[in-house]
C-alpha cells in the first residue's frame, strides 16, 4: 500500500514531469484502456456515475443474447441461470467488503434497502431483541415488551436511529418513513449528531451521541459522506454502537469498489451500497446489501418472494419461508439487465485488485490535494487529508463552485457541484491518469484566472 509514500509531494519538481514519472510506474495503466471514456472528456464523476467497460458491456450482451436465444429458459437454462444471478453477484461482491458469500446480494435499490433493513432491525428491537454479543444476549431492554409489543409512541420506550446531519438525504427520508410506520415519532427518534465544521463528523460526537442517549437501537452511519467524501472507521463505529446496545448499519455507497472493507471482522450487523459508483455496472444498475450471518433467518420488513428460500420458492406457498442467507432481502424479480453488467465491472475490478485500487486512488487525491495547494490560492480542501479518513473523490470547495463546475463541464472536465460550495472531482483509479489530475487543475487555474466560470448562470437544481 505504501508503494506511492511520498511520490506525489510536489516540492520543487515539475508537475508534469512528476505526472509521467508517476503514469508510467502505474501498474493499472493497461485496466484503464479498458473503459470506455471519450478521449475529449476528462472524467472525474466516478463517484456519482461509473463508466461503461468491455468487460461490462460483455456481461450485459450476454445476457440479451440469452434473453433473445433462450427466452423464459434463461431463468434455469442460462449460463449461469439468471434465477440465482442476486446471490451470484453477492458472492462476487463479497471480497470487496470482507464478507463470506452468503451474507450479500444484489437487489432492489439503495433506498429500498435501508427500508427493509432498517424497518427489520426496528421489528427487532420492538421484539425485544438486539445486538447479540458476548456476555449481553440482547440490547439494554428500554423498549423490551413481551415479544408482541408495538411501538407505544412513548419517547421513553421507543428505539431511537443515530444518523448524522451530513447523510445523503434519501438515508433520513427512508428511516423516518421506517420509524413513522411503526408510530414511533421521527422528530424524537431520529437523532441528528451534527457537523462541527459543515463538512466532517467527528467519530467521538457519534460516541457522545451514544452516551448521551440510552435508547438508539440502531446507529445509521455512511462509510463515507458523499460531499466532504470524509471516510469513517467502521470498525470504531460499529463497536461503540454494540457497547452501547444498538446495532450498526452502514451506507456503504461512496466507498465500496475504491475502499477496501471488512464487515466480517468489524461485526457490521447490515450495510447497503450502489452498484453505479464505483462499480461501474451502469446508471440505476441493482443495488447491494450485506446482512451479518448471525442475522440470517429474520423476516425481512419488505418480504417478497424472491427472498424466500430458493428451493421451495416455486412452490408458491402463501406461507413465507425467508432464504436463510442475505438473499432474504431480495423482494421482486431481478432486473436482469441492470444487474447483468455488474458480472463483467466486479471481474475487471477483482482483477486490478482493491488493495492496489485504493492505494493508486490515494495517490491520484494526495496530487490532486497537492496541485491544489500550490495552484490554487482560492481553493480550499474540504476532505480529510489523513489517508485513514479520505475516500475516492475530493471536495474542492470555492464560493462560486457552481459555476465554476459548470465552466469544467463546458470544457470536458467532467465534475458535479454540491450545495453550497463544493465541486467534487474523483480521480477514480481504475481509468484515471495523474496527467489527468495535473489536466484538471491546469483547467480550474485557467478558469479562475480569466473568471471564465463568471459568464456562467446558477441554476439551484438539475442532475449533475
Ligand atoms: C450515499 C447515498 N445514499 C443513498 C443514495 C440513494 O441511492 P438510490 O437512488 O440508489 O436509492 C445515494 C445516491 O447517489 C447516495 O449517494
């Protein structure tokens, strides 16, 4: 990991000169040729939307050629049959984040997930039950009632989610809505640890939070946040969570594919993340979650009948048995086709290797911090500059970074701005160069030199 340690300080050398020294180092170079970037776009967006690969485009034409060759066959006669194509990519998945196979799959959508896991925890909790581990069976017990007990609207007994002000929007909309049908009152029970600078959370505010509180069930934490793209310590989360009687769930969507994970080793009780980030299956590709093993067996929130268990699923008993594997979480039908690119992304990805992923992408952000030190008077950092707390991408904050975003658009430097004063550039390692990153900040130098971005109109909406 260690193979980049100070070779990308800038110092007296000559970017450019640093850059080649660097490109031409690069182990992953020949990955790079395998993903389809147009040659006049510098695209830093991975972190948002991922890049089409030949190795991803092949998955998917395969699956449309069994479609068209085998039709409803291929559900048993494809190879491999689409029917267990959710666990399969979970198994293939498993690796990145630390995890046996049986405890991931693919399915549904990051929101429907945090759905159906947060709402089976909370079941959980309502029950009685709560984290198991040594020496303490079940949570505290605050809201422990005879097994049968529903939510009674009383502040006292009901669980609490920790979540934290700086989470992707549809985290808070997804947990209230989870908190609200089960009549526990979300303006009391969703508890908001706050930013200190608008930017990062400290770990010991989640902690606090914890002490502060005795009844948070459940501690809701990104693994990364996708505007500073601070970086947390499952590991520490998840522990401070467990001693104080709550589970530990994760958005792991900014930091699966670029960060290597072990949710095993960390007992991360459920997490869920996206397949169209950083691992390139495509726009609204499936999603991913991961349930620990111990929790195998719960019934899912949101049952359908692609969780149920697969042997007997055709059966088609009105009784519902949940697959006792992660695969419960499924709820409908796959959507073969924004699943089926994910196959060939995880095998090119598995190939480059994480450990060498992760540490090419902190190189590619130390030069990219670096550059913007030396160039960049009017630009300030808003990431984490220790490695431990830094994800994929870099959040370059400027008061006019919504114009300027637009100005690098314009000119194929393709970003995205974040309200209200972040554009966030990801140099991801699989097709990024450092040339690319030194193209970059030339582009935004140039930019802000001639106040280019200034002809430029705000918009206050849009995708970008
Ligand atoms: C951190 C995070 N959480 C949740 C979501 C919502 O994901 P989805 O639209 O797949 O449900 C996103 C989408 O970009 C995200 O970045």
């Amino acid at each position: 990991m260690d193979e980049y340690d100070g070779a990308t300080d800038v110092g007296d050398v000559d970017p450019a000169v640093l850059a080649a020294r660097l490109d031409d180092g690069d182990p992953l170079s020949s990955v790079a040729d395998r993903y389809h970037v147009p040659g006049d776009v510098l695209y830093m967006d991975g972190n948002s939307l991922g890049p089409a690969s030949d190795a991803a485009l092949a998955s998917l034409d395969r699956v449309i050629e069994e479609w068209r060759e085998l039709l409803i066959g291929g559900w048993t006669d494809a190879d491999p049959p689409w029917f267990t194509m959710g666990e399969r990519l979970g198994d293939a998945l498993a690796p990145l984040v630390g995890a046996d196979p049986e405890e991931v799959v693919v399915g549904n959508s990051i929101t429907v997930n945090i759905h159906t896991l947060v709402g089976t925890f909370l079941d959980e909790l309502l029950a009685g039950n709560g984290p198991e581990r040594e020496g303490l069976p079940a949570a505290d017990g605050t809201w422990v009632g005879d097994g049968t007990q529903a939510a009674d609207g009383d502040p006292e007994t009901d669980p609490a989610v920790l979540v934290n002000e700086l989470d992707f929007p549809s985290d808070h909309y997804a947990i209230r809505a989870q908190l609200r049908q089960r009549g526990i009152d979300p303006d009391e029970k969703l508890r908001v640890v706050p930013s200190r600078d608008g930017r990062t959370i400290d770990p010991r505010d989640i902690e606090a939070a914890l002490d502060a509180h005795d009844d948070i069930g459940i501690v809701w934490m990104p693994t990364a946040l996708y505007r500073s793209g601070q970086l947390f310590d499952v590991a520490r989360i998840t522990e401070a969570a467990h001693e104080a009687g709550a589970y530990a769930g994760f958005d792991a969507a900014h930091s699966v594919g670029t960060v290597p994970h072990e949710f095993g080793e960390a007992d991360v009780d459920f997490a869920v993340w996206c397949t169209y980030k950083y691992l390139n299956a495509g726009p609204g590709s499936i999603g991913a979650l991961y349930v620990a093993e111990r929790h195998h067996g719960l019934t899912p929130a949101l049952a359908g009948w692609w969780g149920h268990e697969k042997d007997t699923q055709f059966e088609m008993n009105m009784e519902y048995t949940p697959a006792d594997s992660a695969g419960a979480w499924q709820i409908g039908t796959p959507p073969l086709f924004a699943a089926a690119p994910l196959e060939g992304s995880i095998e090119l990805l598995r190939e480059a290797g994480i450990d060498r992923l992760r540490a090419k992408s902190l190189a590619l952000t130390d030069f990219l911090i670096a550059l913007v030190d030396e160039r960049l008077p009017e630009v300030s950092v808003g990431t984490p500059r220790e490695h431990a707390a830094r994800g994929g991408h870099v959040a370059l904050e400027h008061p006019d970074a919504e114009r300027l975003s637009a100005a690098l658009t314009d000119r194929g430097v393709v970003v995205d701005f974040r309200p209200p004063n972040v554009v966030r550039v990801c140099p991801a390692a699989p097709y990024t160069s450092f040339a690319d990153v030194l193209e970059v900040v030339d582009e935004i130098a140039a930019i802000l030199d001639s106040g280019a971005h200034e002809q430029y109109a705000t918009s206050g909406g849009g995708v970008t």
